[in-house]
C-alpha cells in the first residue's frame, strides 16, 4: 500500500538520476496536474480563438480612460475589421463573430480560473509547489542561473534529471506565469468590465483607465500566447512522444525510452 | 492495486454525490435569489450564470464610476444605427413634440408619457463611460430622469422582476431585472452634455445603464414593460440580443 501510493507522488527534483528506477514506470505528473493541464490547455484555446476574434471588432489600442475612431490611438493592428465603423484601409469587412466569441470567451475565463484555483490549492497542500516549482536551494544562485541558461542557448538535450522534474528555468517561467502573467491578465480582463469595477474601482483606476487595462490585456495575452509556443518548443525538443506520455498518463516511460 | 481502486473508487462516488447534490442546492437558491440570467440555456449557460450571479452579489447596490467635468470627451462617437424608420422620421419631422413613452405591464397606472412630461421630472445629470462591447468608449454627460421614478409614478406590482425596453426599431429590445431598474444612475435620458441628446447617440430617449456595456442602453425609446417573467417576450431569452448571439447580461 504504502509503495504503491509513493510512486503516484510525483518525485522530487532532489532524486538524483542513478536513483531514477531504470526500468519500473513511474508517475511523473499527478493526475490533478495532468488534468488541470489539459483543462487549462483548451480554456487557453478557447480564450486565444475568442480574444481575436474580439480584437478584430476594434484592432486599435488606447491608453487612459477613453478611446474610439475619433481620438488617436497607442498603435493599431494591421488587420481588417469586423465593423465598418473602424478605418483599417481595407476594402472590406469581416463578418461579426463577436456574440459567441464573448459568450466562449467568458465561459473560458471563469473554467480556467476555478481550474488554476484547484491547482495552487493542491500544490501548496501536496508540495508540488515548494517539491516541484521553486527553485531547489543549490539552483538559487546566479552561477547556476547562468549555468542554466548557457545549457539552454546551446540547446542541449535535458539531464537524467530533467526527466522527473523541471530545471530552474522551467521552475522560474512556470512561476513567472502562474503568479504574474496569469493574475495581471484576469486583473486587466475584471478592469473592463463595467459592473465589476463599479463594485471594485481600483482595479480600474490603478492601471489609469479602462483602455489602459485593455492595451494591458493584449500584452499579457501576447506573453502567455509566447510562454505557449516555446513551452511546445520545448517540449518537441526534450521529446515530444515521451513528455506528451508524461503529461497524458503520467508515466515517465523507461530509462531506455526516455535517452 | 484492488485496495486502492476500491478506496478511489469510494472517495469518487462521495465527491461526485456532493458535488451533484451541491449543484442541485446552488441551483435552487440561485434561482430562488433571481440570480439565474434568461439565457443560462445552452452550452454557454455555465459561465453566464457565474457572471450574472456573481455580479448580482457583488455589485447590487455599488455605483459605476463617475467623472470630472474635464474628462467628458470632446466628440461623443455616434455608433452606427440601422436606418430610421417612417415612424421616426415623421416624429423627428415634428421635432418629437408627439413623441409618446407607454408603460404597462405590471403597474397600477398604465400611463403614456409626452418628452414634456418626463422632461418636468426631476432631473439627474451622470458623467459616464459608455462601453462598447468592440473595445471602444467615450465619456459624456448624461441628462436625465431616473428610471426608478417613472416606476415609481405608473406603480409596480410587487411581484415585477424585469422591466423590458423596446426601441422605435421593433428589432431592438432589452430587459433588465429590478435591480437595475431601481438603480439610482439607470435613466432615461434626454439630454447630452447640457445639450438635448443628437439624434446619433440615441435622441430623443435613450435608456441608459452605464453599469453594462453600451448595447444595453438601447437609442429610442418608446415602450416599457415590467413583468415578472420574459419567457413571452420574443424567443424568451430575455432581450434581442441573445436572438442575435450576444449575452443578455452585458455587466460583464
């Protein structure tokens, strides 16, 4: 009983390789990790498809409170729009996909929060936070920083290690998302809506407006939607079979498999 | 590896009966409460009704932003508007002398108001955001009398939930529920940053709610309707909105 529930724990970055059972198949990612993942993967989609169909609406970003087709704005896009109202020097219009697109991606919104919500809730009780996403005590120094980073520049293949938990970088991005990017990109999405920050009007009125807040949302957006792509990268170039197996069943796959 | 299925298999089954049982319960308050909006049908029903339940907890009483003088933009965008029609050009021919507001439904008085007679309300000024659901805004002045104390001359039933706007256009119709209807900065606006309201942002009777985005307050206002139930009002999902894809709730 007690072995078995030891290899559903995900292990440690602490295990050193030779440790790292050669050939018995080991759970590498919880199931709650593994099916928050994909929950957050699809509401990711969800949210990207929606929020550009939504932009196509208005592709021009403000700054202050206040922004429309008569005052100047930040930067726009250069796409065409789905409304005639807006000047995009296209000859045409794109066909209005706003309805189902906000339904979607408010619905998206409120799946992907309580989702995140069971995940930091589990990994502060399971450990998966301090065992798995901080940084290991010999990693927080800046030679190690550094170390990590020449690896990464050189692209070379992942450690032993690397195969049963996240090397600093990982650790740090992952942080960098879950504590920064993710909760400035609800924060900027609430300060846009007209009902919220009427009951909460700092959420609007530290970021200077509600077209700051929206501008600010694009570009967190922006970062998550490149966080995405290098994540799949990364995940192509440490093994997509293996790392998709890992992610899916939570088995880490054979010493032979994974080298 | 039995043990364990079995102890997982238990564990599940209680979880899933809470949380089906505990839906069922949420569900029941939520709609004792009126915290379920018209159109939680369909896929799309979750997360409408955690916006509209939430907000209607969050934010029954709070009031929208209001701003200084200095902050009203110099040219208040007029949206595009679907063509006129007859009955409104002849109306704005007569320079809206005979334009009528009728309320009915759930009131003691069914009355019918000339713009005179709203106009010798007492009157409320907001400076405001109005909010499109494109992205774009602009800050005015909006002038007005407040909803409330037009419900409060024709007299509601106690039992009135929504109060249903319709515009001019017949295609163009909404509906809030009471505690937008009673809230001190939903008008019926006539006036635009001391001036009457143009034409183009909705003259010469917009309904105005500047707690949810611009689609709510709808240009040309003719009709209202207070009712405890919008099942018989169009395809009842609450407004024209949702007949056109669009969320009845806009507060976001």
């Amino acid at each position: 009983m007690a072995r078995l529930e030891s290899v559903q724990v995900p292990l440690g970055a602490c295990v050193p390789s030779s440790a790292a059972p050669v050939t018995t198949v080991t759970s590498r990612h919880s199931a709650l990790v593994r099916v928050t993942h994909w929950i957050t993967t699809l509401c990711f989609l969800a949210l990207l498809v929606s929020g550009v169909e939504i932009v196509i609406s208005h592709p021009r970003f403000y700054w202050g409170e206040t922004g429309n087709v008569l005052t100047t704005p930040l930067f726009k896009l250069p796409i065409p729009s789905s409304r005639a109202l807006v000047p995009t020097g296209y000859g045409y219009v794109l066909p209005d996909q706003n309805g189902w697109s906000r339904y979607l991606h408010f619905q998206a919104a409120w799946v992907v929060v309580l989702t995140g919500l069971l995940y930091i809730v589990s990994a502060l009780f399971t450990g998966h936070l301090r065992k798995n996403l901080l940084p290991g005590k010999p990693d927080r120094s800046l030679r190690a920083f550094s170390t990590a980073i020449a690896h990464h520049l050189r692209f070379e293949r992942p450690s032993e290690a690397e195969a049963w938990s996240y090397n600093m970088l990982q650790r740090l991005t992952y942080l960098f998302v879950i504590f920064i990017l993710f909760p400035l990109v609800i924060w900027t999405g609430l300060a846009m809506s007209p009902a919220f920050v009427s009951a909460v009007p700092a959420t609007v009125t530290l970021l200077g407006g509600q077209q700051s807040a929206r501008t600010i949302h694009f570009f967190v957006s922006l970062a998550l939607l490149l966080f995405v792509l290098v994540h799949v990268v990364m995940v192509c170039l440490a093994g997509f079979r293996s790392r998709m197996r890992a992610m899916i069943t939570g088995r880490a796959g054979t010493h032979m498999e994974r080298t | 590896m039995t043990d364990l299925s079995r102890r997982k298999l238990i564990i599940g089954g209680l979880a899933a009966t809470a949380g089906v049982s505990g839906l069922g319960l949420a569900a029941r308050i939520a709609r004792r409460y009126g915290l379920i909006p018209p159109d939680h049908g369909g896929i799309y029903g979750l997360g409408e009704t955690l916006t509209y339940a939430s907000q209607r907890l969050l934010t029954r009483h709070s009031l929208a932003r209001e701003f200084h003088p200095s902050q009203i933009s110099k040219r208040p965008l007029a949206n595009e508007i679907p063509p006129l029609n007859e009955a409104f050009k002849r109306l704005q021919a007569g320079g809206f002398a005979d334009w009528r507001l009728s309320v009915n439904g759930m009131v003691d008085r069914p009355a019918s108001f000339s713009l005179a007679q709203l106009r010798s309300y007492p009157s409320r000024s907001q400076i405001t955001q109005l909010q499109c659901e494109e992205g774009w805004s602009y800050i005015a002045e909006w002038i007005g009398v407040p909803l409330s104390h037009v419900l409060e001359v024709v007299g509601i039933h106690s039992q009135a939930r929504f109060v249903v706007y319709f515009s001019i256009d017949p295609n163009w119709w909404e509906s809030i529920d009471m505690a937008d209807a009673l809230h001190p900065q939903t008008f019926l606006t006539y006036g635009m940053n001391g001036n009457e309201l143009p034409v183009g942002n909705g003259g010469p009777l917009r309904m105005r709610l500047p707690r949810q985005l611009g689609y709510k307050s709808v240009k040309f206002i003719t009709n209202l309707t207070v009712t405890d139930s919008l099942k018989s009002f169009g395809k009842g999902l609450g407004s024209a909105s949702p007949e056109t894809g669009y969320a009845w709730y806009a507060g976001i």
